[in-house]
C-alpha cells in the first residue's frame, strides 16, 4: 500500500502480499494469489469497488469521529493565533465539512485509489512547513481498517471458491 499526497493506493499485490497474512496463514495467500489470478476483470473491479467504498467509508469516519491519524497518533492542535480566528463550530479538519464530502474513490480491475480532489487536501495529509501547517494525516489504514479490508476480500474470495 502506497500513501501519496493526499490519495492511498491499493492493487491486487499489496492485498495477496500483506503482511497481515504472515507466515501462518501462507496456504491462505497462495488460495487467494491463485484466486486473484483467475478471477475476470469483472470480478476484480466489483472486489475493488467493494474495497473502495470501505476505504472512503474508514476515511470519512476518520475525519469526522476518529479525529486522529490511521497509526492513531493525535492530530496537532490549531495554533492558538489560528484558532482565536475559527468559528465556533467545526473541528479539525472539519469546518463545513467539505473535506469528507471530498473524500472518493476510483475502482479499475488492478486498483483503487481513495482519496481527495480538493487543493488544500494535500497540505491537511502532509503539513506545509513553510506556512506552519502540521501533518494531520487521514489517508491511509489504521491495524483495524486493514482486518477489515482483508475480511471483505477474504469473504469475496471465499464466495467466489465456491460458486
């Protein structure tokens, strides 16, 4: 899995090769890396739809409940100057909400991109030194949204072995 600016990228390696699966759970990699292998493409896209939308959704709630980057360390606090200058309303990362309302995905047969189209996107993930903005990282996957990305393939690949 690959973090770029403001944007997560997941392919068909990154899921089989996870590390998650370790050594114990090898006859389970290979069942799915033949798996993957003979899937159609459009068996591949609806598993990474399916992948994309728990991805935006796991982005969403981050932004919106979590309030914390996917390792789980706390974002930094508004600058006491800026934060004398929002209203009352809003958090982190969440003044009207556009940020989550912003968040999508993209869906091909080797791939799923999850992630944002607005300008400031960037800045929020990886901080702006220069204008004194710090990382608040919200792409990417906590220990818990990779259990729950690989249950979801699991479960697909599983019904897909036995139709």
């Amino acid at each position: 899995m690959t973090t770029g600016a403001g944007e997560l990228s997941f392919n068909v390696s990154d899921i089989v090769g996870h590390d998650r699966l370790g050594r114990r759970h090898a006859g389970r990699r290979r069942r799915m890396q033949d798996l993957f292998g003979r899937l159609p493409d459009a068996q591949t896209k609806l598993l990474f739809e399916a992948v994309g939308s728990e991805l935006e959704s796991q982005t969403r709630r981050r932004l919106s409940d979590e309030k914390e980057a996917p390792d789980g360390s706390e974002w930094h606090e508004w600058s006491t100057a800026y934060a004398a200058s929002r209203p009352p309303k809003g958090g982190l990362l969440e003044l009207d909400g556009d940020l989550i309302d912003s968040i999508e995905y993209s869906a091909a047969t080797e791939e799923v991109v999850v992630g944002s189209g607005i300008v400031y996107a960037r800045r929020h993930q990886l901080g702006d030194e220069d204008a004194g903005i710090p990382a608040r990282p919200y792409i990417g996957l906590s220990k818990a949204n990779v259990a729950d990305v690989l249950a979801l393939v699991f479960d697909f690949l599983e019904e897909e072995m036995f139709r």
